[in-house]
C-alpha cells in the first residue's frame, strides 16, 4: 500500500498499522469492526468508505487543516496524517468523534 500511495498520493491513503488503529477496532468509536473471517479488499473496502465518509460530514474542518498543511498537499494527504496520529495514541478517539 505504502509504494501505491507513492505513486498515487492523492488518489490512494497511506495505509499502515497506525491508520488501522484509527479506524479498526471494539466498541462504538471505531467505524470497522474487528473481524478475522474479512478478505483484505473487503476490508479496503470498508477503509475507503470510512475515510470518505470523514471527509464528507466534516468539509470546513478539512478545509481548515488544509491551510495548515504545506502548498501542494492534499485533504487525502491531511486525513491520512491526523489519522496516523490518532492511531499511534491508544487514548485517542476515532477519527469522526474527534473532529
């Protein structure tokens, strides 16, 4: 995922074991569940809709994070970096309850 993201930064996320702890996991505040019977494109599946769907109910939150970001960067690119950030913090919430 790490060399598709490079070849399509703002096309594809950047996927890793950090971005996965933001978006999978127990409980309510994670959008994915859990589930060792899913597929890896199922599961890519379900990613690409979380992701998307953080974008979409939160547009003037992005907008803003991305005036911070350097010229050049993409809101793809912004998510991709608040989600890695969350997911290094086992205290931190899950992207969409955060923002």
């Amino acid at each position: 995922m790490k060399i598709m993201h490079r070849k399509r930064p703002l096309f594809l996320p950047l996927y890793d074991t950090q971005v996965y702890a933001c978006y999978c996991g127990p409980g309510a505040r994670y959008p994915i569940k859990k589930s060792p019977q899913r597929t890896w494109a199922q599961f890519l599946r379900l990613l690409g809709d979380a992701m998307a769907r953080d974008l979409d109910e939160q547009p003037d939150t992005w907008k803003t994070l991305m005036g911070c970001a350097p010229h050049g960067g993409s809101v793809l690119r912004v998510l991709d970096v608040v989600a890695w950030n969350l997911g290094g913090d086992p205290e931190s919430m899950q992207l969409s309850h955060l923002i």
